[in-house]
C-alpha cells in the first residue's frame, strides 16, 4: 500500500511517509515519546509552539477536564528559538521522521524573525504558523481572526524562509474561508485546520472560573464535528493541502477527515490518555485500505466529495 502523501504544494513540497501527525502542543519536542514508541513510524511531528524568546507559560490552573474534551490554557511555554537550535534541531537531525516546528510572535514582524532563525537549520522541515492559539496574550488567535493580518504573517515567513510553511487556522471566526484565502494568496505551501475553540468552565464551589486566565481552548473528541465541517469547507475554498486537526482518537475518525478533503490529519489530545494513539490511528488507516482493497491514499482523499 503506498500511504505517502505531499502535505506542502508548489515550490516548497514535503513529502510524509503516511498521513498520521501528531499536533503542536500535545507531544512537546518529541523527545519523551521516542521512549515511549517508534516515533519514526509516524509521518511528522509537529513541535510544541515556539517563541523568538522563551516563555514562562501561565499561571495555574491551566487544564481542565470536560465532557468529551479538555480544556488548556499552557499559555505557549516553551525554550525559544536559540535553544531549539542549539539542543533539539541537532537530535530530529538524525530521525527519519520529519520535523515541522510551530512558530508564533508577538507581531508580524517577529513571526518573520522566527522563520529566519530556523530556515536552513538541519534537523527542521517545516514550519507551521500558529496564528490560531487563544491562549497567546499578544499574536495567535488575534491574528487568526483577521485576513488581512494573516496574509502579512503569512508573507512575512514566506519571504523569511525556503522552508514550507504550513498555515494553522482558527476556529473562532465567522468564516474560515476567507482567511484560509487569503494565507494562501499570500503564499501559503498548506493549511491546518483547526486549533482550539475559545470555551471555559466555572468552580460553582469556589464561584470562580477554573483556569487562572478564565478562558481556555477547548480540544478533544467534543470539536471533532466542528472541524470536520471547518475541513470541507477550507478543502472547497483552496487548492493547496489541507490538515485535519481537532477530536481525532480513532482511524474511523482519520478516514472521515481524509474523505472530507484532508491530505493528512494530526492527532492531539488524545495522545494524553493514550501515548499510542497516533500508531492505533495509522494501524487502523492500514486495516481499512485492506480490507477495502485500496492501493493507494489518494483514493481516499476527498473520496466524499466525488459524486
């Protein structure tokens, strides 16, 4: 069975052994998990979001269990783009998995800041432009929810780096749509879709909000629906690859993305509970193909859009 897939297009292509990611945030720097299980089988990791300049996070409590999901408010801890390079780039570089790092700034000049640094850093095949975290006190999501300024963001990497850089778009906005349009016009190589929907829980004992910043991203199975729906409509907006992101835990789940239009999914929350979620998802996209006498991926991408 071939499972390989192009997620970036035009000049700047990347080319996955298989569809199955794992998602910024979720699996940290990847390191951990190479304990764990074969990462090397899956067909990328996407890093933990990084900074020009390290960040301490926010306050606690910064997670919170819900019906069917999680709610997070992290508030993009991370090393900086220095130390990555120093002590994590060199350890992807002798991986067989490709690495793509998730990038964020405080302003679109320092989003072209961060795709300079890594371009040419061996060890880094992509970069995925988080303009979609709620949980960024300046950048992320607010840049995410206007066009315009998610063009420039995306400009602004495109002209800082040779490198393919890959789109993460919000939820939380009127309509997806456009921005995805519009971060493609700008030179986009492909687009991920979706990151967190901006949601909270109260203590009702203590009368307060539960995270310490009061609003929080909600992810898991609860959003699956909403991304889908968000999927099939970037995939009917753009003709670049496109990113399943948000609810994945099964293969069943992975196939309906696929179908939707998707090139590739990431797996996310799920890895929480279950560190080997991602492989059951991949064994599973296997099973399928078998048992359904499919040869190649392609003849399942978009497979329920064809009349």
């Amino acid at each position: 069975m071939n499972l390989s897939v192009d997620i970036a297009a035009g000049k700047r292509p990347l080319t996955l052994a298989n569809p199955v990611m794992v998602a910024s945030g979720t699996f940290s720097y990847g390191l951990d998990y190479a304990k764990v299980f074969d990462i090397q089988r899956l067909g990328a990791i996407v890093s933990k979001t990084t900074t020009l300049l390290p960040r301490a996070g926010s306050p606690v409590q910064r997670i919170d269990e819900t019906p069917a999901g999680m709610l997070n408010s992290i508030g993009l801890q991370n090393v900086g783009v220095a130390v990555l390079k120093r002590d994590l780039a060199p350890v992807w570089a002798r991986w067989k998995v490709p690495v793509i790092v998730s990038i964020l700034g405080s302003a679109v000049e320092e989003y072209g800041e961060c795709a300079a640094a890594l371009d040419s850093v061996e060890g880094v095949a992509g970069l995925e432009l988080n303009i979609s975290s709620p949980n960024a006190q300046k950048g992320g999501m607010e840049f995410g929810q206007d066009p315009e300024v998610a063009a420039a963001v995306t400009a602004a990497c495109v002209r800082a780096t040779q490198l393919p850089v890959i789109v993460k778009l919000t939820p939380n906005v009127t309509s997806i749509a456009e921005v995805a349009r519009r971060v493609v016009d700008a030179g986009a190589s492909a687009l991920c879709c979706i990151n967190t929907l901006q949601a909270m829980s109260i203590d009702v004992r203590g009368k307060k909000p539960r995270i310490a910043r009061t609003f929080a991203g909600l992810s898991g199975p609860a959003i699956k629906p909403v991304a889908l729906r968000m999927v099939w409509q970037v995939c009917s907006a753009v003709d670049v690859p496109v990113i399943g992101c948000g609810g994945i835990t099964t293969a069943t789940d992975a196939l309906e993305f696929l179908m939707a239009g998707a090139t590739a999914v990431q797996v996310g929350t799920a890895t929480f509970r279950d560190p080997l979620t991602p492989l059951r998802v991949l064994d599973g996209i296997e099973r399928y193909m078998r048992d359904e006498g499919i040869s190649g991926l392609r003849e399942i991408i978009g497979a329920a859009r064809r009349e």
